[in-house]
C-alpha cells in the first residue's frame, strides 16, 4: 500500500465513522474496486486510533466534565450502553471481521441499514433530548450498537438510529452515539493492539500507517463537526439515499465480475 492509497483509506474511514455510512463496509469496497492491496484487519484498527484521536479532541471537555461530575446519571448511561456491544464484539468480531469481509454481504447491508434508517427518521419522534435518555434507551442504542459488528452496517447509523426509534432528537442521538464511540473504539483498538506489537510491522509499512492515522483524525473531527451542526436542521435522508444507491452499485458491480 503507498502513501497516497494510505490517504485515501484514512480520509473515508475518517468520514464513514462518524457520517452513518459504514467505515468497515467502505474499507472493504474501496481496495475491491480499485484491486488495491489489502493491509487488513491490522490497518482498519491503525485508522480507528485516528477516528480516536478525533472523539479525543473533539469530546475531551465533555469527558472531562462528566469524570469531574461523576455522580451524575448520564456518565454511568453512557458506560451501560457500551456494555453489549463490548460483549459481543469480544465474543464475536473475529468472526464477523473474517467472514463477512465480502462485497455481497456488505452491499446487501448497506441497502438494508439504508431502510431502516429511513424508517427511523419517517417514524421516529424525535423529541426529546440528551437529559431524557434514560437507562431503556441506554441499553437499546448499546445492543443495536453490537450490529455493527458486521461491515456494512455502520456504528453511527446503528446507534442513531436506534436513538430515533426512542424518540430522540437527531443531534442527541448523534452525540449520543459519539460519546459511547469513544471508549468502544478506545477498547477494542486496545485488544487488537497486541497482535500489532506482537507481529511488528514492515518499515515499508510504517509510513502509510503513520499517513493513515492523521487523515483519518482530521477527516473524522470534521465530520464529528459538521454533521452534529447538519442534523439540527435537517434530516438523515440523504444518508439513506446513498447507502441505497451505494450497496445497489456493489451489487451490481459484484454481479458482473
């Protein structure tokens, strides 16, 4: 992989983080269509230390009050919610990351995602606010959260939407979703580190990672900016749009090789 492939990948992963597109399913799709070498699993986790640094330093007064003030609820909602998917992604992310790691699964994902969201933002109320999360919706965004296991699904949009189903308001269930990101990310790229450190990497590849990591932080805090300022005013839709006509093209693609 060369520097300029190294971009690419870090700037989507930046942006599929955190727009409810699917970083995984993107980081599948992309080297498939272009026939780029694959650096795997152990690169998608280099990038998702990058969407880290970017919930980092766009989050940190948001953490550090919440440590600060640490009797108050909603810290301890934000911790349930990463219970579930930190139990599944223990239990079953290797499976998921290994076998379902095909432009077949991954474009019918991103359709079915796409539809589902759809609903969530046609029936959704979208209401109510971040001090009315209660410890039922908590649970709910966190066990959606464990479908994002599977590339094409997108972590965002999962928890997003499941926050529109409960009646939240779109920006809150975006930050929302954000804050439970970050010890998620935080969690699993610490699991998978050791392999990193345990296999090493080629000096040829240390650079592109290096390369990876910052385009991914950049790409991603401004899309953690932009988006929450976005959904204020308007709706998920053209989400939905884009996951249905993307997961359409890798259909369609993958039926004519």
């Amino acid at each position: 992989m060369n520097i300029i492939q190294a971009a690419v990948l870090g700037i989507v992963q930046g942006l599929a983080e955190f727009l409810p597109i699917s970083s995984s399913g993107h980081l599948v799709i992309i080297p498939w269509l272009f026939g780029w070498n694959d650096l795997g699993l152990t690169f998608d986790v280099a990038l998702h230390m990058g969407t880290l640094a970017a919930l980092v330093l766009f989050f940190w007064k948001d953490w550090l009050a919440m440590i600060k003030n640490w009797r108050d609820p909603y810290l301890w909602l934000v911790l349930a919610a990463c219970i579930p998917g930190a139990f599944f992604g223990y239990k079953f992310e290797r499976i998921f990351e290994t076998s379902f790691r095909t432009p077949i699964f991954v474009g019918s994902l991103m359709l079915a995602m796409g539809l589902v969201m759809g609903a969530a933002e046609m029936f959704g109320k979208k209401i109510r606010g971040e001090d009315t999360i209660n410890l039922r919706d908590s649970l709910i965004i966190g066990f959606a959260q464990a479908f994002a296991l599977m590339p094409g699904v997108s972590r965002s949009g999962v928890t997003m939407t499941a926050g529109l189903f409960s009646g939240l308001k779109r920006e809150s269930a975006a930050r929302f979703s954000f804050l439970l990101a970050m010890p998620i990310t935080a969690g699993a790229g610490l699991v998978k580190l050791k392999d990193v450190v345990k296999y090493g990497l080629p000096a040829s590849d240390i650079l592109p990672f290096v390369v990876g990591i910052i385009c991914a932080a950049a790409a991603g805090y401004y899309a953690i900016k932009y988006l929450l300022r976005y959904l204020q005013n308007h709706s998920l839709y053209i989400f939905v749009w884009y996951r249905i006509a993307f997961g359409a093209a890798i259909l369609l693609v993958n039926s004519l090789r």
